[in-house]
C-alpha cells in the first residue's frame, strides 16, 4: 500500500513549503494492494530532524491542531482533505526537516502502524537576521549574489522599482506599508526561485545586531564606508548601476544599535487607528536608513544595498505586529487604513493596483514599470500578479484564507 | 567659491580631515522625532545652515532632514533649500558635516559636488575630502571625467585605499578592462586591490575572470584569499558544462576539499556539491 499526500494542495516540491497558517492538504491511497477494506484509517503524524521545525495537523482550518490526526481514506484513490501549519515558535533551520509520514495499521487490531507514504516540508519563516545559523546566512547570501548575478540578473528590476521617480507610489502616502509588503514579497519568491529554503530575515534595528554586519554575512563598513566582504562570501560580486560593492557607513556602533529611534514598543504605541501607526515611516524607518551613509540613507540608491530588504522586512514585521495586536487585518475596518485621505493618489486607494506589477505607466505613474507582474507562489495564490492596496492587509489568512501571502513571522503568532 | 573651498581645506588639514572621517559620531539615546511635513522642518534646515551652530546640532538636523525625506509627502517644497543648504555644508569647515553633505548632494547626482569632487582630485589643494573618498562618492554616477584620473591614480598612487576605489569607478568603464585584468594579474599587488580587480573585471568581463579564477585555484602558489574567491566566483557564477569538461580543476577540487586552510576546504566541498562531481 502506498499514500501520497499533498501539502498545498499540489504535488510540486515547490508547494512543500508551511508557516503559522493553516494550510490546506491531501492525502489519497495511490496504491491499495494489500487492503482487504474498502478505507483505511490512515495516522498523520512527523518525524522531524533534530532541531528540525514542528508541525500540526488539523481536520479543519480552524483546528483543533494536534502532532497527529487520523483520518479516514478510501482506497479507490479518492482524497481527503486536512490542514497543517507550523507549531508556532519552532520554524526549520534547513529545507526538509521535517517528514511528514502517512501510516495505517498492519491490520485492524494491531498496535503497528505501516509506512504507506512520506513527504519532507519546511516550517519556512521569516526570522531575526542576527540569530540566523551559519548555513541559513549562507543560503541567503548565496541567494542574493545568484540574484543579482554581476548587476545582470533579476535584482536590476527590484534595484529599478525603488528610485526616486517611484517614490510617491511608495512613499509619504498611506499604501507605504501595502506597497512594501509587495515588494518585499516579490524579492523574497525571486530568491525562493534561486533556493527555495530561504526567507527573507528582519534586521530589528532597535536592537544589536552584531552578527549582521560582519565580513561572512551583510559585511562589515570600513573606515570610508565600504562593505567589506570575506573572499568566501559571493556577495563580494554585488554590482548595482555598473558599479562592484556595497557602500554603507554606520552613524553607530555596528555591536549596538542605532540611537535615536522609536523602539518596537514605543511604535506599537502610537495608535490604534492607521492613521498614527503610519508615523512610523519617519520614525523608526527614515530614521533606520539614515543610521548609515551610503546607499542606504538615500531613496535613489538605498535598494542597492541588500541590508535595505531587511530594515523593511522588520518595518513589515513592525505593521504584522500593530495588525495582530488591534486586530487590523481586514481592510474593509476603517481604523485599518487611511481610507478618506483626501490626498490620496492613485496607488494608494484600497481599490488600486499598484505599481510597478500592474504595468501602467501612463497618468501620474513613473513611465516605467520594471519587472513585470509581481512572482507567483507555488503555495499560495495571493496576492495575485497585479495586487491591489487591499490584497496586502490578511497576510496570514485571518479574514479569509484565500488571502494567505505565505509568510510569518518568528514572533508574531 | 573657491576662496570658501581653500579656507574649508586648510580647516580640513587642521582636523586632520584630508582622510575619510572614520565612523560617524554617536548621537543621544532619546528618541529624535521626523517631522512629517515640510513647514516642520524648516527649524533643522536653519540649524543646519547655521555655522554658529554646534556640529553635532548641524548633523543631527541634517540627518532628520534626510530621513523625512523617505517619509514626507511634500518634500519637494523644502528640496531647493535643502540642495543648498547641502551645497553649503558640504564646504563647511567640520570634515564630518563636509563629507555627510556631499554624500546625499552625489547620491542625488548634483553637479556642483560632482565637479567639486573632479576639482579635488585633479587638485589636491582644493579638495574637500580625500581622493578615496571622492572617486567612491563620484561612483555614483560615474562618467567620462573620472576615468582617465582614476587609471592615472591606478599607475601613479601608493595608497591602497585610493587605488581601490579608482578600480570601483573604473568596473563601469569597458576600456579599463585591460588595466584591471593586469592588477588581478600582478602577485605583488596587496590581495585587496586584487580582489576589487577581481570584482571589476567580473562587471567588466565574466569570462575572463571565470578563467582567471580557474587559474587562481589551480595555482598552488596563489595567495588564500585570491583562492577563495575564485572559487567563490566559480560557485556562484560558473558554467557548469565548462568546469565539469575540466578534469584538471575538478582533481584540484578533490585536493582542495582534503587540504589547505579551512574555508578553502568549505568552499571546495561547496562547489563539488554544487557540480555534482
């Protein structure tokens, strides 16, 4: 007898991917050679590597979560639906480590339990920069270099989406969290398509992060501001605007954080309502990117640095948290979003596409749009290739899990 | 202006400001509020322009200007003031404020710093910041005026700092490719220049440093660090049908894994992982 099962629904390893949300799958007996009964009651349950990421089984999308479920399957080949997710606070370190393994009895009374499939996932989640392990660093630089590729690969379009022409699409207006959130997502599954292992970390800028700015990692500034690279890390290949490295001279102690900006605590304390929780994009986010000279400190250049992608993956981790903590995630509630701004343009109204993934680039749009719709996901379907403001707020699903974007945070459960 | 920009280097020499100034100063913990629009920050930009003002006040108000630049829906109402309160700050006589000013002016590709940083190299007495620190902030936006200086600062230099940012300005520029491949060539240049030309010639040529990396690793008298990346170039960036033809690297490669310094070992194993050798 043999099962199969499907973790998003499909069969691509590149669907083999789960976070904190219910995700929705199946399992089905390919081969019932052997079973005398027309169904089997077939245990879900893992075997995780050590130190591995932990999963939960559920019937439902709403749970009750447990280690294992059994269910119940027939064995002309018919699936059965059930649902997994990470178990919050225990993510994988490395792909595949966990298996999740489909076992029924051996016979009806019997206390074994036979083997009649396996599937290796990852609990893949987005997790402070500096307490990466030495081999999740080294994927995700790898990953960067491969995407950049000399100046010529795929970065170019992110390197071009974040310029000044294109700051009002992105900027100073209330889709500045939305369209971040796209953007950041974009890079992210382009970096997933190089090794789908990775997921983009957080720098938490209102903490140390000595591990981050060292020669095998993000690099370490010299005197004059240049990053120095170890001669092992492929970063040393970065090249933006034709020009080799990175330059990026810290205003602080790189073993310290920055001073001066509003902490994690004090920006989840400026409101309930969106209106005041957007404040954070002069502090703490302008201010984290001038904590630095360089590319980073400027809007024309800071997407040159990958240190960039990591400042507002933490400023969207940032906005996950208020969301969670005020219940914000619907973005039909009127305290989610600044709906009746008088000043908004197009691209920052719930209904808009934004660019540069729904391609205009006619009105009052930049008259470019660098790289095409925004990348799909093997395990999700939303945000679609065009998003709209509205299709960034239910990352997670909470409203409606066809919304699920396919990330999570460490530590927002 | 020039009288002001002789004045601002003889305050440079005085501050030993003729070299970069190393990391920037610490400011206070509390928290420093970013207005959120322009009529807000007229206060910093007054500060900012304020020689009679502390330094340390001057780089604080710039660097709250700067941030709500990401931030300010109506920024371009104060940008006129600020490029030239920038302008002026960038020959003001604190070598930090200088350097901090020119900074954004060339990130935003003025052309007053631009040709002001051109002026500097050309000449030094006249300079604003040093010559590392100008070609860096010139590679911005890099053109014609700077490179024939910066292959002349190539051959003519002895500063390892500035040869290294002469051969960061000189990667987006294909008729320096010769002068590049040469310096990765020369075993007597330090290892750093030599892996900037590794890195330039890489943006210049991809083949010819693929090559060169191949002969890097094979070269058993071949310096560590030049080792590592090449084969960090060969990793990341290798054809895999052209290394997998080559039987000697692939010996190399076996060697590799079993010998030498550890991340030599690490990264053999990571390309034999790779290639599937």
């Amino acid at each position: 007898m043999q099962a199969e099962i499907q973790i998003n629904n499909s069969t691509t390893p590149a669907a083999r991917y789960l976070t904190w949300a219910p995700s929705p799958c199946r399992v089905r007996i390919t081969n019932p050679a052997g079973s005398p009964a027309v169904q089997l009651r077939v245990r879900l349950g893992t075997r995780t590597n050590t130190g591995g990421g932990s999963v939960a089984f559920a019937a439902q999308a709403g749970g009750p979560y447990a280690s294992t479920l059994t269910v119940t399957v027939p064995v002309n080949g018919q699936s059965v639906s059930f649902f997994v997710r990470g178990v919050f606070g225990k993510p994988s370190f490395v792909d595949h480590d966990v298996i999740i393994e489909a076992r029924a009895r051996s016979a009806p009374s019997s206390g074994n339990w036979r083997l009649l499939g396996t599937l290796p996932v990852m609990v893949r989640i987005r997790k402070n920069a500096n307490n990466l392990t030495a081999g999740e660093r080294t994927r995700l630089v790898a990953a960067f270099a491969q995407l950049n590729d000399q100046g010529l690969g795929r970065f170019a379009d992110f390197r071009e989406m974040h310029v000044n022409q294109s700051s009002p699409e992105a900027h100073g207006r209330p889709a500045f969290l939305p369209w971040h959130r796209a953007y950041l997502l974009d890079l992210e599954r382009e970096l997933q398509a190089v090794d789908p292992s990775v997921a983009l970390p957080y720098w938490r800028f209102d903490q140390p992060a000595p591990s981050l700015f060292t020669p095998d990692y993000l690099g370490a500034s010299d005197a004059l501001g240049n990053v120095q690279l170890s001669a092992t890390n492929p970063l040393q290949f970065w090249r933006t605007d034709n020009v080799p490295g990175i330059v990026r001279r810290p205003f602080f102690d790189p073993a310290q954080a920055p001073a001066g900006l509003r902490t994690e605590a004090q920006t989840l304390a400026l409101g309930a309502q969106y209106t005041g929780f957007r404040t954070l994009e002069g502090n703490p986010h302008g201010s984290a990117h001038t904590s630095f000279g360089g590319f980073i400190s400027s809007i024309g250049t800071a997407a040159r640095d990958p240190l960039f992608f990591l400042l507002h993956c933490n400023v969207d981790r940032l906005w996950a948290k208020w969301q969670l903590q005020n219940n914000r995630f619907d973005s039909g509630v009127a305290a989610s979003y600044d709906t009746n701004n008088p000043g908004n343009k197009t691209g920052h109204n719930l209904v808009d596409t934004m660019w540069p993934w729904n391609g205009i680039t006619t009105g009052d749009r930049p008259p470019f749009a660098p790289g095409g719709a925004l990348a799909s996901s093997a395990c999700v379907s939303a945000p679609g290739p065009q998003p709209r403001v509205q299709d960034c707020f239910d990352y997670r699903g909470s409203v409606a899990a066809v919304a699920q974007m396919g990330f999570d945070y460490d530590d927002v459960g | 202006m020039a009288k002001e920009r002789k004045k601002a280097t003889r305050a440079s020499r005085n501050t030993g400001g003729r070299k970069s100034v190393p990391v920037g100063r610490a400011r206070a913990q509390r928290v420093i509020e970013v207005p959120l629009a322009a009529p807000d920050l007229l206060p910093a930009l007054d500060i900012l322009r304020d020689p009679g003002r502390s330094v340390d006040a001057r780089l604080e108000a710039l660097q709250t200007i700067q941030a709500a630049s990401f931030a300010l829906l109506d920024f371009d109402s104060v940008r006129p003031d600020y490029i030239a309160a920038l302008r002026q700050a960038a020959e003001d006589q604190d070598p930090e404020l200088r350097q901090r000013a020119l900074g954004i002016l060339a990130r935003e590709h003025d052309g007053f710093a631009q040709e002001a940083l051109l002026e500097g190299l050309r000449d030094p007495a006249r300079a604003l910041v040093g010559p590392d620190k100008a070609l860096q902030l010139l590679s911005y936006d890099p053109h014609a005026g700077v490179y024939p200086i910066a292959r002349d600062i190539i051959h003519t230099s002895e500063d390892e700092s500035t040869r290294r940012e002469a051969l960061r300005v000189l990667a987006g520029d294909p008729a320096s490719a010769a002068v590049i491949e040469d310096v990765l060539a020369d075993k007597n240049e330090p290892s750093a220049i030599r892996r900037m030309s590794a890195s330039a010639l890489h943006a210049l040529n991809p083949d010819k440093l693929q090559r060169w990396a191949s002969s890097a690793v094979l070269d058993t008298a071949e310096d560590a660090d030049l080792v590592a990346t090449g084969l960090t170039a060969l990793t990341q960036f290798g054809d895999a049908k052209a290394i997998a033809d080559n039987k000697q690297l692939r010996k190399r490669m076996s060697q590799l894994q079993e010998q030498g310094p550890a991340k030599i070992k690490q990264l053999a194993r990571r390309f034999v992982k790779k290639y599937d050798l």
